[in-house]
C-alpha cells in the first residue's frame, strides 16, 4: 500500500455545497493540499495545488472536473484557514474551520495516538474505533475507516488525532458560502459514507487501487 500523512475535514457542509479539505504533509507526490467540491446534484470537483498529485488522488476518487490551483493553507491555535484561487469565474475561496478537543475527546486522542501500529491494523480496533468517537462527539457509528472508495480503490485510515467543529464559514468570490449545517448531502464515496458531523482529523491514509498501479511513483 502507498500511503500519505497529514489533516483534512472529511465532511464539511456550509448552505448546499459539501467540502472536503485536505492538507497533507506526505504522499508519494510530496505534500500538497486540495478542496474537494460537491454540489447537490452531485458534480464534483477537484481543486489541487499539485499537478504531481492528481494522478495519486484520482486513483481514490473520482472527479468530474480537475483544476490545479494555488491554495493556502494554515493551521493555528484550533483555526484552520484554507484559501483556495479557483479561477476567474469564481474568485477566491476562503473557508475557516474552528475546531477542539476538549472533554472526553482528550482521552479518544490520547489512545488513538499511542496504540501500535500493528493494533490500528486489527479489525476489531477498525470496528471499535468509529464507535468511541460517535460516543464522544456524535459522528456515525457506522462510519468506516476501512474499506474500498467508489473506484474500487482499497483505503485504511489511521487516526490519529480528531477535533470537533465549533464553527466554521466560508466566502467564494466575496460572497458567503452558507450556514454551517449538519452534512445533509449523500454522494457516493464508496464504504466511506459522508459524516454528518464536521470533524477535522490528523491521519494516516494508505491505499490501493484496484488496478494495482503506483500512482506518484
């Protein structure tokens, strides 16, 4: 499996758009960041900062459009900003995301960032997982963190260190986003069903796709 470190927000709803953000520090490209957009009719698209990664991000997901963009993006004292230059026709998007740990998520941090890597394989761990955050910040129990995405592509999350989402909000082009809401929306990312609550999550993924291909290599 290849693999790629780093942070993202797997589900972020702001009025009827869906993002996913994306900051990683690794991948077999080197790092590089992107912003995941759904509509609700379900076109997505991908913006991405590395025409060295698109082939690595494609062979997990499918997209319907592809733009290499400039994107900024920063981390701070529970703050992440994410500046993305989508092109002429739609300016700038600006999204910032709110987020902590406190309470008993202290604890989930504390045991998902020293089990062993042997543990984390497990899937009893892989099942057990996604139940201790559903208790302590209300994600689905239901939720994966293995499976197979929507090409077929094999994927292991490991997760080491998840944040709940006070708040967040987002302008494109001068204009706001939208409310941040609960995810509503139901795309198809394969066993990795949309979560309804935004978290924001340092983690481990590693991955194979079907055609047992090395993209980034």
């Amino acid at each position: 499996m290849r693999c790629e470190k780093g942070w993202m927000v797997p589900t972020l709803q702001l009025g009827d758009d869906f993002f996913l953000l994306e900051d990683w520090d690794e991948s077999p490209a080197g790092p590089y960041r992107a912003v995941f957009h759904f509509t609700p009719d379900g076109t997505r698209t991908l913006y991405i900062d590395s025409e060295a990664a698109v082939d690595v991000i494609s062979s997990i997901h499918r997209f319907d459009a592809v733009r290499v963009v400039d994107i900024v993006s920063e981390r701070r004292d529970g703050e992440w900003v994410l500046r993305a230059k989508t092109g002429p026709n739609k300016g700038e998007l600006r999204i910032e995301v709110d987020y902590e740990d406190a309470g008993a998520l202290k604890v989930v941090n504390a045991v998902a960032s020293r089990t062993p890597e042997v543990i984390t394989r497990n899937s009893l761990y892989c099942r057990l997982m996604p139940g201790m955050a559903a208790l302590v910040i209300g994600t689905d129990p239901g939720q994966k963190i293995v499976g197979t995405t929507e090409i077929g592509t094999t994927c292991r999350f490991r997760v080491e260190k998840l944040f709940k989402v006070a708040r967040a909000r987002a302008t494109w082009g001068g204009n706001d986003a939208g409310d941040f809401v609960e995810c509503t929306l139901d795309h198809d990312l394969g066993d990795f069903s949309p979560v309804s609550k935004a978290v924001v999550s340092k983690v481990t993924l590693c991955f194979e796709p079907a055609d047992g291909s090395r993209p980034g290599a």
